[in-house]
C-alpha cells in the first residue's frame, strides 16, 4: 500500500519512520510535522499542537511508553504524552544544537539525545547531563544511538563508533575494522551480533572483531 497526503499523511516527504510498543506507527516530516497511523487511522501533529518546529527529525520511547520527538530549525525535543506536548528547547536546557537527530530509551529509564552539533546528553529525573569530545567521544555529531543485550550503549558519529560502558566511552575508527568512520545506522540480530551501516559499506561485530562488507563482497550499495 502507499500512503499519501490524500490519504491523510502530514507531508509526502517523510524523514523518519518509527513504530511503538502499542503498535501505532509515527512518522516524522521534513517540514509538514508528525504524523501517528492507528487503527487505519492517520492523526496529524504540528507547531499548532505544540511541536517545537515541523521538522522532525528522530523519534524515540522511553521505558514508560512515552513518545520523544527531535526537531530542527530549531532544534527542539517533544515529549508527548497524555495527549499533550511538552517541549525541550536551549532555554530549557537542551544541550544539543541546530538539530536532534537521535532519541533513544535505554532499559535503566535514561533518554539519550543526539544532534547534529553538541554531542550526547542524558535526561534522567528532569536533569540534562552532557557528554563531549572531552568525555571520549569521537565527534560532537551524533546520528544513532541503540542498546544491545548486554546493556551497552553503542553511538554512531560523524567520526566513527563509541560504546558506552560502566561510564566510559570507547571509541572505533576503520582502524579497527569499520567501513567508514561515518556511521549511521545499528542493528542487532537474534544472535546477538551487532550490525553498523555507514557512509562507504555494512560493518558486522562478532566476538569482540569488526567485519566490514562493501559492493565488492555482495553489497548491492555501500551507503547503509
């Protein structure tokens, strides 16, 4: 099936896609706001219900169920719950800039942020705590944040790969096996290996050791 504005989509040019423990499908534009698709249903969402700007670039769910919603122009982050907004912005003491590109719940309740510029930050009991290039990441721009099995975090950068662990950050270059140093995207299969999409091929991590794969091993492109 496609699904268009005359079916009821907030805009046709859709920038991220994620579904929710309940089922319901959310869908963030570039430009036009949000969009929920339930029970065949699709309901809208802009700046006129209390986003912080049209352009939606990242949805996440914390452990409670709740939506998180990142923005850019300006960069913005939405929690929607109950049916209402409540929004994040620099003054409220977001630390991230020009855009919020990563939200994520981890298991122990934290919502991890993302943008384009500023880094990492954790919310957690109302309090936003920065992590920089001085904490051990890789770069500032951060594009994707996932948890594996085991508890740890893992975050694509601009610059390469970080795992977050017992309050560390360790970081990986295609000096160590990636494709690329530009990572955006991580999945985790049901036997628990870790799977990072980049900029130039597909990189696998199993037992401890980075694979990477490209078009000359089968891929069909190299941008993942």
């Amino acid at each position: 099936s496609i699904y268009t504005t005359k079916e009821g989509l907030v805009d046709n040019l859709a920038k991220c896609v994620f579904e929710s423990r309940d089922g319901s499908l959310w869908v963030g534009s570039n430009g036009g706001g949000l969009s929920c698709y339930r029970d065949g249903q699709f309901r809208n969402y802009t700046t006129k219900e209390g986003l912080v700007s049209n352009f939606v670039r990242s949805i996440g769910e914390d452990r409670e169920g709740n939506i998180w919603i990142g923005t850019s122009r300006p960069a913005g982050l939405c929690l929607f719950k109950d049916g209402a907004f409540t929004s994040f912005t620099e003054r409220r003491g977001l630390p991230i800039q020009q855009g919020v590109r990563a939200v994520f719940g981890d298991r122990e309740g934290n919502l991890w942020i993302g943008g384009d510029a500023g880094g990492l930050c954790r919310y957690r009991d109302g309090v936003f705590k920065s992590f920089s290039v001085q904490d051990g990441l890789l770069s500032g721009l951060i594009r994707v944040i996932a948890q594996d099995r085991d508890g740890h975090l893992w975050i694509g950068t601009g610059s390469g790969l970080c795992r977050y662990r017992d309050g560390q950050f360790t970081g990986y270059t295609i000096k160590d096996g990636l494709a690329h140093n530009a990572v955006y995207s991580i999945y985790e299969d049901a036997e628990g290996t870790l799977w990072f999409g980049t900029q130039r091929g597909l990189t696998r991590y199993r037992a401890g050791r980075f694979t990477p794969y490209t078009t000359r091993d089968g891929l069909f492109q190299n941008m993942i």
